[in-house]
C-alpha cells in the first residue's frame, strides 16, 4: 500500500506538470527596458548647415506639460524624472523602481541600492522620484514584471540635482501692457552653477525667447525678443546647469557620464 500511495503522488505530480506545461504557462521573461539618458535642455543651440542654428524645445504637441528630454530635474521641487522607452510587452503588470548613489557605490555602503517605489504598469514611461537629494550623483533602474511574475532589469542611468535659481521679478502673475518693459532678474542659490539660461514660453509652450547670460554674478536680463500681443500669456522659468561627472572607476562595469542641473518653478506673465 506504501508503495502504491508513492507512486501515486509521483503520477499526480507528473500529470500536474504536464498540464500546467499543456496550459501554456508564461515562463517568458519580459523584454529589457531602455532607459532614456538625458537628451539635451530646452533652450539648447545646435548648430546646423551653413551658419543656422536651431533651438531645441522638448515640449511636444501631445501633452504640453511634459518636457520629453529623458532623465531630468523637475521645475515642481528637488525631484529627477526617470524615463523609459515604451515598453514592447502587453502583459506588464507592475514596476519596481531602483535608485544608488555613486557616493554610496564607491565607500562600498552595505546595501547600497534601494527599492525606492513599486507601482502599477499603466502604460506610462517616466516615473518622477519626490525623495531625491541635491548634490548627489543618482543612478536610476527598472524592473518591470508581467502578469505570470517573470521579471527583467532595465539598464542603468544617472543624473545629478544642483540648488534651483531663485526667481525675484517679475512676480508670478504679474501683469503688463508692454512686454519690452519687462526685465527679469533671479538669484543663484549654492555654487555650483556654472549656466544659466532664461526660457520664455507662450501658452502653448512654444519657446519664443532663450537667454543665456554671461555675467554670472548680477542675473539681470531685460527683454529682448520677439513682440507679443495683446492678451497673451507668457511663461517663463531659469534653469541652472553644471560640470558633468565621469564616474572614476566602473560600476557594474560600464563608465558613466553624469549630467548636473536644476530648473526653477515658473512664473505667468499677462500681457493686457
């Protein structure tokens, strides 16, 4: 009888195998997600042929409140926007979002990447780290599950926050009749900028001004470009940028280079 229960348990667990393989369970690890690096800065000039230059401007058309430039600092406070490429699987279910500091890597900190979140797949691509600090050199990563469990890492990449300018004039909602009457004036807050650049948009983020001053101690900066009409509204922000960093030696094997900046809160401007 012993035996016969033995073989018994051994059918029953062979004929359970067989059915979950004749059920087509998903064992398929999902495809690798690609983070996106930091792709540039609105207000950036390249160069073109024959002399032109054109000016980047990462809004898009689709949603006008989303700067689609990879992995950067956000204007709302000190947090850094991780972004991925669209992902190729149907079945994702949820994402866990890992985060390490170059600084902790390197003193070889016990557990030195953290689980900073997990949330649920809805077809977005960025995910926006409210805990992040400034002055360090933050690496980001994904893993992203499906339905059945399986999971797959994304690769690595970095950037860095520095102290974001301080606005002084004009005044959020400040009204006026001549747009040439404006002159903005900000403040630079720590020491590690080394750029500024001064971004006015309209209302439908379309950039229509870029000033990059070369004084970078009094950030005064009168108006100087194209008119605007009456009953427009204008936006306007000044991001801060720093020296790159190269990691000194490799993390997980591959080098990598760091890109530092910070963007101000926005201001409106009503033109009457």
């Amino acid at each position: 009888m012993r035996i016969n229960l033995l073989f018994l348990f051994i059918l029953i667990t062979l004929l359970g195998c067989t059915g979950e393989e004749s059920l087509g369970v998903d064992t398929q690890a999902p495809n690798k997600p690609q983070l996106v690096i930091h792709q540039g800065d609105t207000g950036d000039i390249i160069p073109g042929f024959q002399g032109d230059a054109d000016t980047l401007n990462f809004y898009n058309t689709f949603d006008i409140d989303f700067e689609n430039n990879g992995m950067d600092a956000m204007m709302e406070g000190d947090w850094i926007k991780t972004q991925w490429f669209h992902l190729e699987d149907s079945d994702i279910d949820y994402l866990k979002i890992f985060r390490f500091s170059a600084e902790d890597y390197y003193a070889d900190t016990l557990s030195f990447v953290q689980i900073i979140d997990t949330v649920n797949y809805e077809e977005q691509n960025y995910y926006v780290d409210k805990t992040s600090m400034t002055n360090k050199n933050y690496f980001y990563f994904i893993e992203a599950f499906d339905n059945a469990g399986n999971s797959t890492l994304s690769d690595t990449t970095g950037y860095k926050l520095i102290e974001k300018p301080f606005l002084i004039s004009p005044s959020d909602n400040y009204s006026c009749s001549n747009i040439n009457e404006i002159i903005f004036e900000w403040q630079q807050i720590g020491s590690n900028a080394n750029i500024h650049s001064l971004l006015v948009f309209n209302e439908e983020r379309e950039l229509i001004w870029q000033n990059t001053p070369l004084d970078q101690e009094d950030f005064i900066v009168p108006y100087e470009g194209p008119a605007v009409e009456s009953g427009s509204v204008i936006i306007w922000r000044v991001d801060a940028f720093s020296w790159s960093y190269t990691t000194p030696n490799p993390i997980d094997g591959n080098y990598y280079i760091v890109e530092s900046g910070a963007e101000s809160i926005e201001r409106y401007m009503f033109i009457d």
